[in-house]
C-alpha cells in the first residue's frame, strides 16, 4: 500500500489540502487517510479509493492501479454478463471483442 500512500500524499500536497481537507472530501476520518500515507492501513475499499481520487481530483485508475485493484473498464467485459453462453458461442463473442478493442485502439493511434 505504499505505493497508494505516496500517491495519495503527493496530490494532497499538490491540491494544498491538509488531512483532514481531504477526509472531509472524501467522506472518511482524516486519521485513515494518514495511515493510508503511511501505508499502516491495508487494503482500502475500492470506494474509498474512488472517493479519494475524485476528491483529489486525480485520475482514478491511477488510485485503483496502485492500491491493487484493477481499472473498472477491465474488469467491465467479465462483470456483465447476465447469461450462461455455449463454449462455442462465448468464444465467438471474445474474439469479436479482442477484434472490436484492436480496431479501437488503432482508430485512436492515427
């Protein structure tokens, strides 16, 4: 978690904002967010991690990135889904997603 608390003390700083500025935004005690700082508190809930991040106003997968979660939009293609598909068929689609996500990120390359 330190790489979260350095993170977190670096955009604090750079927002001018004091621990309990920042507690206050976020919605949690100040006391936490120094010991997400200091990295003597594990494992933030990901909304935690969020509602620093946005209080901060700082990217928030960066946040998510260093606390160990992984960005929402990775985890997006898995999460919903709300029906059981055949091997076959669930094969089909992820290559049709990989395609789709290739030629986005070739559009955004040009």
């Amino acid at each position: 978690m330190k790489a979260l608390g350095s993170l977190i003390r670096s955009y604090r700083f750079l927002r001018d904002m004091s621990l309990r500025d920042l507690g206050d935004a976020a919605g949690i005690h100040y006391s936490y967010v120094g010991k997400l700082e200091k990295g003597t508190a594990a494992n933030p809930s990901r909304e935690v991690v969020r509602g620093l991040a946005i209080a901060l106003n700082a990217p928030v997968d960066e946040f998510e990135m260093a606390a160990g979660y992984l960005p929402a939009e990775a985890t997006t293609k898995d999460t919903k889904r709300d029906i059981a598909l055949s091997s076959d068929v669930q094969r089909a689609v992820d290559l049709i997603l990989e395609e789709l996500e290739s030629r986005r990120h070739n559009n955004k390359d040009r």
